[in-house]
C-alpha cells in the first residue's frame, strides 16, 4: 500500500479545511459546483505560469532568468513532481502534460501551500536559505495541502451532501464526478470517506502473477467509511490475493459486473455485500457495500 497521503489530527484537519473554506468566500465560490479554480487562484493572488516549467525548453531558461536556488528546484521537480510553488514569484507551476481533472487539483494543492500560514513563512525561509526541509515536514505540509485542496475542490460537504441524496453505487460516483471535474479516482475515494452507510472503496494495481504465491492485485489506497471502519476495521493488507473476500471484484478485463461476496466484521459475523470494479488503465477501482444498501 502506498504511504498515506491525507491523515492529519482532528485539529490540523480543521485547521486546513479552515483556510480553504476562507478562499472559497473570497472567491465567492462557496458552494458553487464545478469550483472555479481561475477564481479561487485570483483570490489568492496566485497565477499559474503560461509556460510550463517542465515543458524541456522551460527548464533552461528559467533557472538562467531565476538563478541556482532556481535550478535546482527545478531539478527535484523533474522526477515525480508535477507542481510547484514559487513562493516569491507568487507563480503555480503545473505539469500541463497531465488530465485537466488532475491539474485542478494539482493548482489547489499548490494553492494550499500559500494560503496555509506556516507553510507560506517557511516556503519563503527555505527559498532564502541553504537550509532544507526535514522530510517528516515535508511529508506533514503535502498531507496538509492534499486535505486542502480535497476539501475545495470537492466544496466543503458539497460532495458528500448530493452523494447522499443518490443511490449508494458506484454509477452515483460516475455520475457526480463528472459535475464536480474531478477524477473518478478522487470521486471514488470521497465518496467512500465520506459516506454515511458502510462502503469501501479500494484502488489496485492491474493484478500480476507471483511464481511463488499466484496471483495477486497491490493495494494502492483503501478508503472506508466511517461506519464501515466501525464494524469492520479498515484493511492494511498489502494485496488483494486469491484469498481474499475482494478478490473475485478485481477484473482482467474492463470491468467487473455488481458481484455478491461476504466479509467477516470485528465480531466474526459473516454479512453478504455487493461490489463492482472498473479498470481505468491508470488503476482498478474497487466499490463494495452491503447487499442490503446496495441501489442500482
């Protein structure tokens, strides 16, 4: 399973969803679906640079114009990077090679890390300074502006409320998805977080075969319910295997049609649910809920 991209204590979490929700205001956006990013940017007085600095021909020249500190922050971003702040420049960088669902989430990632108070002071020390920032910061302020920007981007309980008003499916993830322009990978994962009925939501790799141990799928991501984590606890396997109750939903094809399967909560108990799958060729998707709440 990948490292966890999102956890934050109770307080820092409201803290960040604070200052998204202030922006927001700002911009007038509250509650306005899509989110207007070009508005939220504006309201924080942050523009996004029309050329892209990982387009090769950006690169060089914009560590001339901006000097070493410049080069070499350009020079981490090459790797898996696909944005950055230039916290002086008051500039977005964005990887414009990438979905126009994952650039507005990644333009409101970067967003966070100037509107978050602490993180903006300390951007602005380390761009002054030789010094570096320790990892587990680093690792803290990404999780801080991964839950900021979640929290815009899906605006505020926006998400969550309608999800409520549709049948729990993943055809309702599909279709909210679309309106709120996000991935269905991002959809998907805030639907199951955020749902008021046991659901699970869990991202795979494409299922590869072990000459020792068979056949098996990498857990990319788990996101449960609140309720479901309640009776069920929440998965930390780091595959699915043959084995394994979710299984029969990993498809080797497009998709896996609705699916009965069961799963043993906390107390032993067996409960019959229901999932579907969907490969997006960036990763398998995985929905399940119980029999009984499942709506087509």
């Amino acid at each position: 399973m990948r490292r966890d991209d999102n956890s934050l204590s109770h307080a820092e979490r409201e803290f960040v969803e604070s200052r998204a929700k202030m922006l927001l205001e700002r911009a007038d956006a509250w509650g306005v679906v899509p989110v207007p990013i070009d508005d939220l940017l504006s309201a924080a007085k942050l523009k996004v640079a029309p050329t892209s600095l990982f387009d090769p021909r950006a690169i060089a020249a914009y560590a001339v114009a901006q000097g070493k500190k410049a080069a070499s922050l350009v020079k981490q971003a090459i790797g898996k990077i696909l944005g950055i702040l230039d916290v002086h420049e008051e500039v977005i960088h964005i990887d414009d090679s990438v979905l126009e669902t994952r650039q507005r989430f990644l333009k409101l990632h970067e967003t966070g890390h100037f509107e978050i108070p602490h993180q903006r002071k300390i951007f602005r020390f380390f761009e002054d300074s030789n010094e570096e920032l320790q990892p587990s910061i680093a690792d803290k302020f990404e999780r801080e502006a991964n839950n900021f920007a979640r929290y815009a981007i899906f605006n505020g309980r926006a998400y969550a409320d309608r999800a409520a008003d549709l049948p729990l499916a993943f055809s309702s993830v599909k279709k909210m998805q679309r309106g709120f322009k996000v991935s269905l990978y991002a959809g998907l994962r805030e639907y199951a977080r955020t749902h008021r009925h046991v659901c699970i939501a869990v991202a795979v790799e494409a299922p590869t075969l072990c000459p020792q141990n068979g056949w098996s799928a990498e857990i990319r991501r788990v996101e449960t319910s609140l309720s479901f984590e309640q009776q069920f606890g929440r998965p930390q396997l780091p595959a699915i295997t043959k084995t394994h109750p979710l299984w029969p939903l990993v498809p080797f094809g497009k998709a896996t049609r609705p699916t009965v399967f069961k799963l043993t909560d906390l107390n032993g108990n067996q409960h019959e649910f229901i999932g579907e799958a969907l490969n997006t060729t960036y990763n398998i998707l995985i929905f399940a809920c119980p029999m009984a709440l499942f709506k087509t």
